[in-house]
C-alpha cells in the first residue's frame, strides 16, 4: 500500500488548477427549449468513465465530437469490460453453460468493439483504457471488499481475482475497492481532464452507480493532493425505469418527472445531422450487443444527449452500506 501511495502522490503533485467555461454556446434545438444548452471550452480535455464497453458511445457519443471539434481531446476509461452479460455470452460463444473461459473471451470481444465505436468517432485506440474490474462486482468494492485487509473480491464469472496485467495502472492491483479509487485517481492526475462525464449514482444498474461512488472518491484523493484542482463533472443516464422508451421523437428528453436535474437544471448537447448519423454508426459498431438490445442502443441515437451536473457532495469510501443495493441481481456460480 505504501508504494501505491507514493505513485499515487506522484501522479497527482503536478496536476494543475483546470477551470470550467460556462458561455459562448449554440442554441438549443426548439424541442429542448426546457434545458440549458451545454458549453464546451476550447481544448477542452474530456474523460469519459465507461462503466461497461458501450455506455460512453450511449450516453457521450456526441458529447466527445464535439470536443473533437473544438479541438479538444478525448480519454475513455471503462471500469469493465461487460463480460457477465450471461445471454450475450451465451450467444457469441456459442455455449449453453458459460465457462470462465467464455465470460473472458467475451470480455476481450467487447474490448475490441470498443475500439471500432470510438474510430468511428474519431478517436484513436490509444485514448482508450480497460481497468479490467469486474462486471457486476463494483457494489462488492465499495464495503466488503474494500483494503487488503481482506483478501480480494473474485469474479463468479471470470474466476479472476485481479485485472489482466496489461490492464493494470497502480502496482499490485487487485479486485478491491481502495484499488480502484486509486487507480481512477492515477488516471485523473495524468489526463488532467477539465470535464469528466460519468452516471449519476441513480442509475439503475449496480455497475453504473458505482461508478458514481468510486469518482467521487477518487476526486476526493485528487483535491487532498492538489487543493485547487477543479473539474466540470457531468452525470449521464442510461438505465432508469422505462426513460426513454415511452418517447419516440427525435429529441432525447430527460428524465425529469421522476428524477430532479439538480442544482445545474438539465444540460443539452444538440447534434447535427452529421454527428447525429455518426453516434448511431459507433453504436452498430457494438455488434454482439445489437444483437442482443439493438432497441436499446438505437433508443438513445437521437439528435441530443442529455447530463446534468451534481450538487457538490463529500464522498468517502468505503461505506457500511451497499448504495447501489436496490439494483442488484444475485450472480451465478461461474464455471
């Protein structure tokens, strides 16, 4: 632990005070009138935190050309590589009963996918990073298997205990909570975003929420290194109750009736016709799972995207209970 610390500190000491812009943007399109449209500065540094492979190009698929085209740049981090989806397992591998070998390669097919989506948007395989935890296990992180002081969680599907070794940042990385904080935070500190997108912590998937929790986190460990360190951090959406399928139009409404924006108010990312089309060809890039929830996917292929900014909030892991709990679904024993 001491020497992650010390390359954590390392990292992070040469992290410089980054400011957000709030002026200077396009108006809305007429049926978003309702939402404040969002800003994106100059060169603006964008990192994306990808629970699984897909989320950035459904929620954020727009949203990263159009810092491409401000002449900004653009990192991915996906927690996951989404390998227990157990009926797309079943599907692409050919199998009945999914071995740790089957969930593995599907892991390593959707990596893969990831990289042709994010071509498509312009952005090179470089500026890509798989952290290599596990799917449907974050929730597990953030109480009971926080420190080593208790042996590592181990996925029910993979039979892993910790991510590939080219996948690891921090040295000695394992399937734990404290782990993951600081791994996000070493990604922080060198990528030096100046808005970072990821779920709001009401999103109903485990893995989504907790992708919440250990950002905040992770923040936290930055701003204690560099005090001054600020950032535009922008929630996204992806699984709510029946949001957005009761809604067919072109424009992407939020989710306001059952889910308050917040402090910011809904932010609204209109596209063109150009980005519109170019969003829905990543996502057919993501071909196991168009053929597993194409109709997902395309629902959110529209011609906005919508986030909201968070109230400012002190999150400290780990946590005596499980946040995320009303979401989860018990997982089978993996073979």
């Amino acid at each position: 632990m001491l020497l992650r610390s010390v390359v954590l500190a390392a990292l992070l000491a040469a992290l410089p005070i980054v400011a957000t812009d709030d002026s200077g943007a396009p108006p809305p399109p007429a049926s978003a009138e309702r939402m404040r449209t969002l800003v994106i500065p100059a060169a603006a540094r964008l990192l994306v935190i990808s629970p699984h492979p897909d989320d950035e190009v459904i929620a954020a698929g727009g949203l990263i050309q159009r810092v491409r085209a401000v002449q900004g740049d653009v990192r991915v981090v996906y927690l996951t590589d989404g390998e227990s989806y157990q009926a797309g397992v079943r599907v692409e591998e050919h199998v009945a009963d999914p071995k740790s070998s089957d969930y593995r390669e599907y892991g390593v097919r959707r990596q893969h996918e990831a990289r042709a989506a994010l071509e498509t948007l312009g952005v090179d395989r470089s500026a890509l990073m798989f952290l290599g935890f596990p799917n449907d296990g974050l929730t597990r992180l953030m109480t009971t298997y926080w420190s080593e002081r208790r042996h590592a969680f181990t996925s029910p599907y993979t039979r892993r205990d910790r991510p590939p070794p080219s996948e690891i940042v921090v040295q000695a990385t394992r399937y734990r909570g404290e782990d993951l904080t600081q791994e996000l935070a070493a990604v922080i500190g060198r990528f030096r975003p100046t808005m970072i997108a990821v779920p709001r912590k009401e999103d109903q998937h485990v893995d989504h929420c907790a992708a919440w929790y250990f950002t905040a986190d992770a923040l936290g460990d930055v701003r204690r290194v560099h005090r001054d360190f600020r950032t535009d951090v922008l929630n996204y959406i992806v699984h709510f109750y029946s949001w957005p399928f009761e809604d067919d139009s072109d424009m992407l409404p939020p989710p306001d009736q059952d889910l308050p924006a917040g402090p910011s108010g809904w932010l609204n990312v209109p596209l063109t016709e150009g980005e519109a089309a170019r969003k829905r060809a990543a996502l057919q890039k993501y071909e196991s799972q168009m053929r597993m929830m194409g109709w997902f996917l395309l629902a959110f292929a529209r011609r906005n995207e919508v986030f909201s900014r968070p109230p400012t909030v002190h999150v400290v892991l780990p946590l005596k209970r499980n946040p995320c709990a009303a979401f989860a679904e018990p997982a089978p024993r993996a073979k």
